[in-house]
C-alpha cells in the first residue's frame, strides 16, 4: 500500500529504509523523498516508525564506547578529521 503518493512510496519501502537506519520521518525523507512534497503522508510515515519498523535504536548507533572511554567505530570507518581529534 502506498503512504507516499507523491513520490510513490509503499508501506514496504519506508520499513526497509528504516531497517537500514532511517528512524524519523526526515531521516525517511532523506533516503526517499517521502513526505517532502505536500506532506500529507508525514503523520503515516510516523505511525508506521511508530510500529516497529525501526529497529533498536542502539543497534544503529555506529558509536561504540571502549572501557578507556574511547570512541570507536563499530560499523562506519571514521573520517580523517574524527581521528584526528
Ligand atoms: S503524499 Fe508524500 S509528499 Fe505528498
């Protein structure tokens, strides 16, 4: 079914963005438009995060803490000016 007529975004396609990190519906608009036309599909593009069809939100997080308090990377590289400081 489709949430976003505008751009032709089905239920579908909003849970697999946010299985891959999408998790509100800017971060939704981001990977596909959705809701950056007239809008009208921004409250369902909330209900459905709202669902469950965002995972975890600690399992996105790409942050890990070592024991020494250091930053580290668990599934991005980190960029060049990140290391540095
Ligand atoms: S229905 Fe999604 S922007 Fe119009």
């Amino acid at each position: 079914m489709y949430v976003c007529s505008c751009f032709g975004i089905t239920e579908q396609q909003v849970r697999e963005h946010a299985e891959t990190g999408a998790c509100t519906p800017r971060q939704i608009a981001g990977a596909c438009k959705a809701g950056t036309d007239c809008g009208s599909c921004v409250r369902k593009i909330q209900a459905l995060l709202g669902r469950g069809a965002c995972p975890r939100r600690e399992a996105l997080d790409p942050v890990v803490l070592t024991g020494r308090g250091q930053a580290a990377t668990a599934a991005a590289p980190v960029p060049a000016a990140a290391e540095a400081a």
